[in-house]
C-alpha cells in the first residue's frame, strides 16, 4: 500500500477504536445510569436497541454519502453531535434524557466510524490483495478501543463516579476531528462507476445471504457490548470483572481480526467465515455447561474477541468479490442495515430475557441457534466461490 492508503486505513482504525471501543465500554453505564434516572432496565435496553435500529436505517444513506461526496464532513459533522449527547445524562440523568441520549448517540457515532462508512474508503483505497488485511486492520481498531477504554472506564467510574466517566467519553470525542483528515479525497476518485447497479445487486438472493449471516453476528456481539456487565452480576461473579474481561476481549480482538485479514490471502472466504460462526456457537455452550467462574468468564472473552470483528473482513471481501468496491459504500450499507436490525433484536432481547427470567439460558440458547443458522447461509459460498481470495481479488 502507498502512503496515502496507510493514513487512511490507520485513521479508520482509530476512529473505530473511539467509536466501537466507547460503544463497548458503555455497558459500564447501564446499571448507574438505570438506579441514577429510573427508566428501568427493559425500558433501557429497549432505547438501547432502538438506537441499533436507527443506526442500521440510515447505514446506506450513510454509505452513498461516502461514495460520492467523501467521509471527512460525515465525520466532523457526527463528531460534534456525539460530544453533545454523550455528555447529557450527565447533567440531567432524567429517563427521557437518558433514552434521547443512547439513540441519538448511536446515530451520531456511526456517522464517525460505522462499517458502512469506513470499509468502501477503505475498499476504494486499498489495492485488492491487502484489502483483507487493511480491513482486518480496521476491524482490530474496535478491539485496540476495548482494550484501552474497558479498564479506562471501570477506573474512571470507580475513582470519580459514573457523571465524570461520562463526561470524559464525551471529550474523546473531539479527537474524531483531526482522524477525518485523509479521508478527504479528489472529486475525480468520488466518481468511479460502480460496476453493478445497486437496485440489481439488492434483487439477488446471494446478497441477501451474506447480509442475513451478518444479522447474526449483530444479535451477538451487541447484546455482548450492552449486557456483559450485567450478565456477570447475574452469574454471582465481581462486578468489576467486566472491565478485565472487556480489556480480555479487546486484546483478543486485536488478533482475531488481524489473522484473519492475512489467512484471507490464502483461503476462502466462505469457510472462514464459516468457522467463525461454529466457534462463537461452540463459546456460547460452553457459557450454559460450564458452572460459572472468572476463569470460564475471561476465556469465554478470548473467544469471543478472537471472532468478535474477524466476521468483518470475509463478510466485506465477498461483497466486493461478487458486486465491486465501486459502490461498496453503499451496499456494505445495506449489510450493516442487517447488521443492526439483528443488534436491535440482541440488545432487546437480552433485556427483556434477563428481566422476565432473571437469568440469560434463554438468551444463550437463542444465540447457539442463530449461530449455526448463519454458518449454514454462508457455507454453500465456499462450494461456489472455491478460490482464495488473492487469486479472485483482481476481480473485485
């Protein structure tokens, strides 16, 4: 890659770090943000999830606005809103100010750093043969904010309480500001053709596949970024274990998305994708097996992290192998809409499940199955698309 391409690719990283890792270690909010407003952990989950689901709704406008315009005003404009509203509960921690606050927040995080925005600057920036490891790279920026802001957070909200700890996530924001410089680009690179239709490309099964498969991985990792702390206060476990086991997660996050950005150099797509999904099934019973502990806690976090972002990088690959980086914007987009409407189910779910129970079996039995549902969507890629991918790449 030429320089231009490295400062893009990092930048995108570190804006996914802000933005993910923040998003990550918000779970720490929940339960002082629920006894300090009132607005109950099911009304909470619900604007939680609602916010997922705003998000997913405008991932393809979001995704057009950056294949023809550029993502550097996108981000600056979403920055300055994501300072604002993270900062309001702070100062009046009222139930409509708390819902307002965690749905607008999302909005405006993913104009500073959603997949839909990020992985077509990324695609068109990119030559095809590193494409999966600068997404890989991208991907492994949520996991380097996991690790930092996790424990960052506990600390924070340990030493000067959750109002502060507040307060300081919403300055992060300010840093957006300069991370929206490469991604400013020439008209002329804006209007390379896209060499499918979208409206085409929406009428195929084959995407609408893929998209589904990555609507499981929304249930998934959302409900773990919003009730993981809450999920360990039910196992009987410290509650100060989230921080350790959001850092755990992060770090293993780092080498699952970089790994399997280099071993899309030399294998399929599909499979790969594939056995992800078969490892996050197989983590998740181990949860409902095993007897709880801190040592199944943090291994449970090894797995998951290792597959937590790694779905990005396949998942974006063969959108572009089978429809082109031209638009990518666009239809990565339409997959994170997917995305997000799984989220929306996770994070509700989760909520309503755990209120109604008093426990996650429910949650968890529901995952495993999704889980296989989604390595059986994507499978019968692999038999199509035998390749690997650096010997399709120059067609994408």
């Amino acid at each position: 890659m030429d320089a231009a391409a490295w400062r893009l690719t990092l930048a995108a990283a570190a804006l996914m770090a802000l933005v993910a890792g923040g998003r990550a270690a918000f779970g720490l909010f929940v339960s002082p943000l629920n006894s300090a407003s009132g607005i109950g952990l099911a009304t909470f989950s619900l604007a939680l999830a609602l916010g997922q689901l705003a998000v997913g709704l405008t991932q393809p406008l979001l995704g057009a606005l950056a294949d023809r315009a550029g993502a550097s005003r996108v981000i600056v404009c979403g920055a300055a809103v994501l300072i604002l509203v993270t900062a309001l509960p702070a100062g009046w921690p009222m139930p409509s100010v708390v819902a307002f606050s965690v749905i607008a927040g999302a909005l405006a995080g993913s104009a500073v750093a959603s997949n839909g925005l990020l992985i077509g600057e990324v695609g068109r920036s990119v030559p095809p043969a590193h494409a999966g490891f600068a997404v890989g790279l991208v991907g492994a920026g949520t996991s380097i904010g996991m690790l930092l802001l996790g424990p960052a957070t506990q600390w924070a909200i340990e030493r000067h309480g959750w109002a502060w700890a507040l307060l300081a996530m919403a300055a992060l924001g300010l840093l957006a500001w300069p991370l929206a410089a490469p991604f400013r680009r020439a008209q002329s690179l804006r209007a390379a053709p896209a060499a499918q239709p979208v409206a085409d490309v929406l009428r195929e099964w084959r995407f609408w596949r893929l998209a589904l498969s990555f609507g499981v991985c929304g249930f998934h990792v959302c409900f773990i970024a919003v009730h993981l702390p809450g999920v360990i206060e039910r196992c009987g476990l410290p509650p100060n274990l989230a921080g350790s086991w959001v850092a755990v997660s992060g770090a293993a996050n780092v080498a699952g998305s970089l790994a399997v950005g280099w071993a899309l150099r030399h294998h399929d797509a599909a499979r790969l994708l594939a056995a992800l999904y078969a490892i996050r099934a197989l983590g998740v019973a181990a949860i409902v097996v095993l007897p709880a502990s801190a040592a199944l806690m943090l291994g449970f976090a090894v797995v998951t992290g290792a597959s937590f972002m790694a779905t990005l990088p396949p998942t974006s690959q063969l959108v572009a192998r089978q429809h082109g980086a031209a638009r990518l914007g666009t239809l990565f987009g339409f997959v994170m809409l997917v995305h997000q409407v799984g989220g929306f189910a996770g994070i509700w779910f989760g909520g309503w499940a755990a209120q109604a129970t008093g426990n996650d079996h429910l949650l968890w039995c529901v995952d495993i199955a999704l889980a296989v549902v989604a390595m059986v969507l994507v499978w019968p890629r692999a038999a199509r698309h035998g390749r690997p991918l650096s010997s399709a790449a120059a067609g994408a």
